[in-house]
C-alpha cells in the first residue's frame, strides 16, 4: 500500500477529520536532498479536526506524528498544514 494512503487512513482513524488532504510533493523535489525514483519521500498534510482544535501548534504536530508512527521516519519531509 503507498505511503500517502497509508498515511491518510492513520489520520481518518486518530482524528476523524472534516478535511484532509495527503499530497505527495516528491517530484517538485527532483535532484534535491531525500529524493527517490517512484516519490513518496516529499508530502504536504492538510488536516482539520476538531480534535486537534484545543491543542497548541506543538501539540498538534506532535500528535499527528504520533498517530502516523513509522511513516513519518520512512519520509524525507512532512509539510503539516494543521489550522
């Protein structure tokens, strides 16, 4: 299973968000640091929850990180749009 949908469904399942988005960036990173053939090295993560609302921005990446576990070590770099 790709990386981006693995990371999406961890998400849904910790979050429960009204929006999320996974978009995998890698090819606009062609020649740079951390880049493979095939992507999947570079992502952006738009997510809204509310229950990352009451949390401060600290918190809110450090529990996305959380709840993707192992994925966001297999990555070379995670953009987090949290709002």
């Amino acid at each position: 299973m790709a990386i981006a949908q693995q990371m999406h469904e961890r998400l849904t399942e910790a979050f429960r968000p009204s929006r999320i988005e996974v978009v995998d960036d890698s090819e606009k990173h062609r020649g740079h640091a951390g880049y493979r053939d095939g992507g999947e090295s570079h992502f952006t993560i738009i997510l809204r929850s509310d229950v990352l609302a009451p949390l401060s921005r600290v918190e809110r990446h450090r529990a996305v990180h959380r709840a993707l576990g192992d994925l966001a070590t297999r990555v070379h770099a995670l953009a987090l749009d949290l709002g």
